[in-house]
C-alpha cells in the first residue's frame, strides 16, 4: 500500500494511525470518558455504549479506570498523556506515533512486548534502547541509521563540532514490531551511554554559554531601571486575592508579592544600592498594551499566558492554574452552562473566559446573551442585581471575589471548567536580559519553596478586607507545574 496511489484510500489509512501528541490535546471542556469515546464514535461509526465499552477498557489498560468522570484539568501531566494513550488504543491502530513521550513508559513496553507498531520522537535514550529493533539518530536532516546516539565526534561523516553545540535538534527516532533483533547485535551497534551521557552535558554546558554571552547585552527595560532607579509593576483593583486594593487602596495580593521578591532580583542582579518601585493600576482592558508600551515592567495579577497575547508581551513562569465556572446567586439553579435557566451571562472584556464563552455559545447553539463589563467587580454586583444570570471567570477569582462581598454566601461558584488556563506575571517582549532574570528568580522561588509560602499567605490564611480564608491549597495541576518549572504552556 502506497499513500502516492490514487486509489488509497487515505482518510480510512489515517483512522487506523494512532498518535499520542506532546500535549496530549485533550478537549478541556470534555470528561475522561468522553474524550475516549467522540473519535469513535465520529470517526470509526461506533454505537456510543460499544466506544464507551473500549475506551473504558483501554483506559483500565493505562490504570486510571477510576478518573473516569475526571476532566483534564482535573489530572496531572502524567495522567493526561496516559488517558491519550487510552483515547489512541480506543481507535484499535494498526501503528501508534509517540511525539516525545516523557512519561507512562511502562505502557509503551508493555506495547512494545506485544508487538504493536510504534514510531516515537524521544531524547528518552535509555528507553529506545530497550524497546526498539531499529533506531535512528536524526540531526540537522542527517540521519545516523543504526545508532542510538552518535559518536561524541561525527554524525553521519560530519564533525559535531560544526553544527551540533550551535542548535540542538536530534532526535532518536525508535521503532518496535514483530520481527526479532538479537539484543547482543543491537548492543554492539550503539556507544556506550556513558559516553552519550559526557557528550550531552559538554553540549548543554556550550549551549548555557552561548546563550549568557547574546544575552550578555542590556535590554530596554533594564536601561530605563538604571537610568531612573524606579522599577514600575502593574496592579489590579479587584482580582482577589492575586492583586487588588484595600480600603486605603494599597496594592496587595500573591502576584504582587512575587512581583516585589522578582524587583529586588533585579536591584541585585543591576548592583543598585536602592531601587523605587511604583505602582500603576490597569483594567483588562489596558493591561497588555501598558506593559507592551513601556508604561510598566511587568504585570502582577491573573493574567492567562496564551498563544494570542503572546504575540505583544511575554510571561514568566506560571504562578497559578486555574479554569473558568460560573459565579450565580445561592438560591441560582444555574450549575452549568446549559441549563435552561441561565439566559444571560456576564464576563470581564478581553480576558480569556470571555472569549471561550463566545465560542462555545456558538458552537453548542446555548442561545445565551453575553454581556462584556470593564470590571470584575461590576460583574459581580450584576449578578447580585439580577441583570445577569452568572458571571462567568477563573475560579478562583470568583471564590475571592465572593469572600470580600458583604454577604458572601449569597453567592455560590458552579458548573464544570471550560477553560484551563495558566496565570503568569506578564512581562515587555522582545527583551531577553530582563526576563532571564525574571525567570531565574521565579525558578529560585519554586525550587527553594519560597513561592509556597507567599501562596499559604494568600490561600490558605485570612486575607484582607474581611478576613476571609479561601481554604485553596496548591492543587495538584499547579504542583506538578512546579517540578519542571517552565514558561512554555499549550493554551
């Protein structure tokens, strides 16, 4: 069978490929069990107890049977790359494609031994080595065939030297299926992983250093903090508890704490004696473009890091992950976004529970009127008002937003998320000196587990303005963020 035939039938040959990608894109706004069962069911014509029936045993396979009614926001990195590997098998794929695996390896040899079909992009080399019969090392469009890594000096005839240190890009691409490899003629055919070991770290060393000495020039933002001995941070009026006012309007909140241990980072890292920082309150509406435009340097509130705003600022490691619900009167029978009740839904312009809330209203034909407000706390009093039936933003901002209400159990938080979203400190693109910096300091926070005793402040102890507790420990999405810290997020 040949894809350049015509007479390939290529949909039907792509329906029995599986592919478990890097990010597993699993539909946030669907639960485990449904995520197992609309391919089936859309693509291969399955009736839906029989997809339910095989996704559920697949999912079994991948021993999560019991996060079944879970959604993926509800489950850690790990999880959700198992249940993709469910939602793959659920499709009964005569080959399966791995886009760097980086856990749930035990299922992948578990498939190996079974003689499934597998091609997989991994730097998991040890893995490779165990499970595959055939191994290529792929670098700059040059392929190695038969080794599972290089020698530490050529790659197929070309001196690493040239090429390998300046860009790191290879790949071991690894395959498994039915046919026997002698475990000792493989052996022979790889160096050893202490070599490979020596190799990578002398690569990663000349790569940090390359980085340090193009980031080794000023950027703007630092320039305007030296020139002027001020640094300016960005605040909110409401979003409790990230960032908001209190009675004297004196800025407060978790993000504006980090915010002030990140501005004596860099009064340290520029060797000032004293450094002012100032404050600047914004709204969703002009937060992006005050940072964009130099009016502040960073941004410390409940912003979401996502691909649309990344086209005009940049954000530091996420400090929160949270999803959006809907904020409705207690006596409300509103607990979802379908239900006949709810007929007009408010939410804050230009944030993304907004925009998710127009897509889905499109989508799923809810027939809703949506109202777009400046403000969260405007949105709040409209739904207390009766001019809106909910309120619909991250959950968490919701939770603090009815704990500073004058009667907080007049309100109630519900519905499933739509959206998962991580919330990170904005910072100026374009402008890596600084956010190096940045970043650096947010991973000492995290590693050093300062940063969880800022959230305890804030989560997990009284807050101003009424004392409130808001009992949110670090959920567990958040907590498993903070093992590999990282600025690069799929939303």
């Amino acid at each position: 069978m040949s894809v350049h035939d015509p007479k390939t039938d290529l949909p039907k040959l792509r329906s029995r490929v599986g592919m478990v990608f890097q990010h597993f894109e699993l539909f946030p706004h669907l639960s485990v069990t449904e995520n197992l069962t609309i391919a089936q069911i859309k693509v291969l014509g399955r009736n839906p107890d029989e997809a339910k029936t095989r996704g559920l045993n697949m999912l079994d396979r991948v021993g999560l049977s019991l996060h079944k009614d879970k959604f993926p926001g509800q489950l850690s990195g790990g999880q959700q790359q198992r249940v993709a590997i469910a939602r793959a098998l659920s499709m009964d794929p005569i080959v399966t494609l791995f886009d760097e695996p980086t856990s749930a390896l035990d299922v992948k040899g578990g498939l190996a031994n079974e003689g499934m079909t597998m091609m997989c992009v991994t730097h998991e080399m040890g893995f490779g080595r165990k499970v595959s019969n055939r191994c290529d090392l792929h670098g700059r469009g040059r392929r190695d065939p038969g080794a599972l890594i290089p020698s530490p000096n050529t790659v197929g005839g070309l001196e690493t030297s040239r090429w390998w240190v300046p860009k790191l890009h290879s790949a071991a691409i690894w395959q498994r299926s039915q046919a026997s490899l002698s475990r000792r003629a493989l052996h022979n055919r790889r160096v050893s992983m202490a070599q490979a070991s020596r190799f990578f770290r002398c690569c990663v060393v000349s790569v940090v250093c390359l980085a340090g000495a193009a980031h080794a020039q000023t950027a703007p933002a630092l320039d305007q903090i030296r020139a002027n001995g001020k640094l300016v941070l960005a605040h909110r009026e409401s979003a409790v508890p990230f960032s908001y006012v209190d009675e004297q309007k004196k800025p407060m909140g978790y993000a504006l704490d980090i915010c002030r241990r990140l501005a004596v980072a860099v009064q340290q890292k520029l060797g000032l004696s004293q450094l002012t920082v100032d404050f600047v309150q914004v709204t969703p509406s002009n937060r992006i473009d005050m940072v964009a435009q130099g009016k502040a340097h960073m941004e410390c509130g409940s912003t979401t890091n996502n691909a649309a705003r990344r086209e005009k600022v940049e954000f530091t490691i996420p400090h929160f992950i949270t999803g959006a619900r809907l904020l409705v009167k207690s006596t409300s029978p509103v607990d979802r976004l379908d239900h006949p009740a709810l007929k007009t839904v408010v939410s804050t312009r230009n944030t993304t529970p907004l925009a998710a809330l127009r897509r889905l209203n499109l989508e799923r034909l809810h027939k809703l009127r949506i109202l777009e407000v400046d403000d969260h706390q405007q949105a709040v009093s409209m739904v207390e008002n009766g001019e809106a039936d909910a309120f619909a933003m991250d959950d968490v901002l919701l939770f603090g937003l009815a704990a500073a209400r004058p009667d907080p159990k007049s309100l109630k938080v519900v519905g499933r998320f739509f959206t998962t979203e991580a919330l990170a400190i904005m910072l100026p693109k374009d402008d890596p000196a600084f956010k190096k910096i940045i970043d650096d300091e947010m991973r000492r926070l995290i590693y050093s587990r300062e940063i969880h005793a800022i959230y305890a402040t804030w989560f997990e102890k009284p807050i101003a303005p009424r004392g409130t507790t808001l009992n949110l420990p670090v959920s567990y999405l958040l907590r498993d963020f903070w093992k590999f810290p990282s600025d690069k997020v799929t939303m």
